[in-house]
C-alpha cells in the first residue's frame, strides 16, 4: 500500500514537472498592432480608391459650396436693404434665404449620407483583404495577438511591433492587380 502511495506520488511528481517543462517550452507571446487607416491609404489599391472616392465627392462639394456662397450673398443683401427697402421685397428675399438654407441642408445630408456609405463600403472591401493579409502573417510568423492601433489611446510601441509597413508591403503583393484595374475603371 505503501509503495503504491510512493508511486503515484511519484508518478504526480512526474506529470507536474513535465507540465512545466511543457509550459517553458512554449514560445513567449508575440503581440503585433497595425494603424489600418494608414495601411488603407499606404497601398496601392487604397490610394486609387481613395482618389477615385475624392473625385466622386469634388462636384458634390463644389454644390454645396456654391449654394453657401449663394446664402451669404442673400443674407449680405438683406442686410444692405434693411433700412430701405420695402416690406415685400425684404420678405421676398428672406423667403429665398430660407429656400436657400433648406436646399443646402438637404444636400448636405444627402451628400454626407452617401459619402458614408461609399466609405463604409471601401473600409469593407479592403479592411476583408487586410484582414486576411494580417491573418497570414501572424499565423507564419508565431503572433498570439494582432490589434488595431489605436494611436489615441497608445503609450509606447516598440518599432518591432508595429506591422503596419509589413501588411502594406504584403497586400501591395498579393494584390497587384487590384490597383491595375482599379485604375483603368472610370470613377463611378
């Protein structure tokens, strides 16, 4: 009885001692962190992406700068008239200052809206390609972890860690031709 209590104490000491082993066998942990809005605007594809959704967004914003400078010419009007002018003339323009505003807060909406849109879209396409580059990498080269930086937020980085310039390297890599064809298309 004795000696089967020294066995399985020693058997006990056995598994313990191997587990450790086990345990400082493992590799240290290895946390990587990429600033994607950077790696979206560094590669290939995101800088024709990024221009082509600037040139959608031009004449949009050139509207609605117009029709601010169409306010202030309004508003300017009115108040040169003030003392002067008549009732109905004064009302006349106020109703169009106010016509005015209505137009240029709508189309604010709208070009705000869709130009939400058109970049949720694009953070979608490429930020799945990204994703999948960053899934790679990590997997190959033994990381535990990769986050998002969030330079907010971020009291020190070691340069080592920082994987934004390899993920850009990678993706401008494996997607050559995305930027090719993404060039030659007309902006939509």
């Amino acid at each position: 009885m004795r000696s089967e209590r020294v066995a399985v104490a020693a058997f006990a000491c056995v598994l313990l001692a191997g587990s450790g082993l086990a345990q400082q066998a493992e590799p240290p942990t290895k946390i990587g962190f990429v600033y994607v809005q950077k790696a979206v605007a560094s590669t290939d594809e995101g800088k024709v992406r990024l221009k082509e959704l600037d040139e959608w967004a031009r004449p949009r914003q050139d509207e609605l700068t117009r029709l601010d400078k169409e306010i202030s010419d309004l508003r300017r009007e009115i108040m040169s008239r003030q003392g002067g002018a008549n009732d109905d003339s004064l009302s006349q323009l106020n109703r169009s200052l106010v016509g005015k505003q209505r137009e240029f807060e709508d189309k604010q909406r709208i070009a705000k809206r869709d130009l939400e849109e058109k970049q949720q879209a694009l953070q979608r396409e490429l930020g799945g390609k990204l994703r999948e580059i960053i899934t790679a990498y990590a997997e190959q080269n033994g990381y535990t972890a990769v986050l998002v930086m969030d330079t907010l937020n971020l009291v020190y980085l070691k340069n080592s860690a920082d994987l934004t310039d390899i993920v850009i390297k990678l993706y401008n890599d494996k997607y050559p031709l995305a930027a090719k064809a993404a060039a030659a298309e007309p902006p939509k």
